[in-house]
C-alpha cells in the first residue's frame, strides 16, 4: 500500500500542511478558553490562597483529555 494513500486517507484528503494549521488553532482557541475561565474565577482563586498548576492540571484531567481529543476529531473530520 503506498503510504501518500494512507496518509490520505487518515487525514480525511487533507494536506499535513492543513491538519497541523488547524491543530494549532484549535489548541489557540483551547487556551483562550482556558484563560477565560480563569478570568471568570479570579476572585475565588485569590481567597484560595492562588493559582496553582498542578491543582488546577488535576482537577480538570478529564476536561484536558476530552478537549484534546474533540480538537483532533474535528478536525479529522472537518470537510474543507
């Protein structure tokens, strides 16, 4: 099987040049979404005592996960 053809087909026709473009601005729109959050919830997390990565990475694992792969499926599947 050559691989041009399955590269192809596993992107769904498009280019990597596309797919990676696209990645990259669904992991923009991802962090924007995050930072907003943030924004939203500045109060309670300065009464909490501040930010703190590695509380925050552990109690939204599941939202991380999920998000990541939404953005790759969209994207797999987007018809251009």
């Amino acid at each position: 099987m050559d691989n041009a053809i399955l590269t192809s087909n596993i992107l769904n026709g498009q280019t990597k040049e596309q797919f990676i473009a696209l990645l990259l601005w669904g992991f923009v729109g991802f962090i924007f979404s995050i930072l907003i959050e943030l924004l939203r919830h500045t109060k309670k997390i300065k009464t909490k005592g501040g930010f703190n990565f590695a509380f925050w990475l552990k109690d939204n694992t599941i939202r991380f996960i999920l998000s990541v792969l939404s953005i790759v499926i969209g994207v797999l599947f987007l018809l251009i």
